[in-house]
C-alpha cells in the first residue's frame, strides 16, 4: 500500500500491511464473512482468526473506502445508448443502457415504454447522475433518442447507425 498523509499506522501489528490490507479488501470487495476470510488467508499459509479480521476492518475499513472511492474509472466523452426489450411478470419492459467508450456501465433504467418521454427521463437520469454532458451520443436509429437529445441535450453530437452502437 502506497504510504499517503492519511495512511494507516501499522505499527504494533504482528502481520505485515500488505497481508493486513489484503485482508480488509476480501471482506469489503466481495462481501465476504470475517470467518471466509479467515479461511482464504489459511489457504495461502497465513493463520489468523475471524476476530483479527474483524479488528482490522473496523481500523482500517474506512481509509480503504475512502481510496478505493477516489479510484474510480472516470467516464469517457463518448456515450452507447441502447434499449433492450424484456419481458417482467408477463408485461413488455425496456432496459435502457449507458455506456462509455471504455465499456464502463454508467447507468440502466426500466421503463414499460419506449418513447420520447421515455428517453428524455432516461437522459435526466444520466445527467443528474454523472454531472457533465458527453462530447458524442451513439444510439441506434430510435426516432425517440433524437427528438429528447434535441431537447435536452442540444450542443451534443448524435451518431445513428446500427453498426456503430
């Protein structure tokens, strides 16, 4: 670990930080019980009881948190937008999708409909949640993905094509 102004002392410590800083990234990252992380540490030769984990993660829990928080992909300027058509409890429903460039997920929503008002929330959605306007929108040939960009987001690039998307 990267030793930072607010880094954890690991002074006093019987294991070494980088056992202790794996093992707080095991419970946080995959949700794991302190007892699954005391057996995974017992697979790779390291004896250390549940209790331990626990104290480490309650002392150092919060500092990972706060670096992994700044680590973060950022998103790219050029955003994927497509539906998918599924069906809920028998009823026809739209996944709507965001992606970036880089093929992180910047946000879903269901809908029952596929219209303008449909796109327009979805675009406020996306808006609201990422806090800055993309350089370029690719959809596919939806009539509805160019009446709401056209309305909400006018200075913005639109790409149609079916191949591109």
């Amino acid at each position: 670990m990267k030793t930072t102004p607010t880094a954890p002392s690991y002074k006093g410590f019987r294991f070494p930080p980088e056992i202790i800083s794996h093992a707080v990234w095991l419970y946080f990252r995959f949700s794991l019980s302190f007892r699954d992380v005391e057996e995974l540490l017992a697979q790779r030769g390291i004896v250390v009881t549940y209790e331990t984990v626990r104290q480490w993660c309650l002392q150092f829990g919060q500092v990972y948190a706060n670096e992994l928080r700044c680590r973060r992909p950022k998103t790219g300027d050029t955003w994927h937008l497509d539906e998918v058509c599924l069906k809920i409890n028998g009823k026809t429903h739209y996944l709507w999708r965001a992606v970036d460039q880089y093929g992180n997920v910047l946000d879903i929503l269901v809908q029952s409909r596929r219209n303008k008002n449909a796109a327009k929330k979805f675009f406020r959605k996306l808006l609201k949640r990422l806090h800055h306007v993309p350089r370029v929108i690719i959809t596919d040939k939806l009539k509805s993905y160019g009446a709401a960009k056209r309305e909400i987001l006018p200075g913005v690039e639109h790409r149609q094509h079916k191949g591109l998307n």
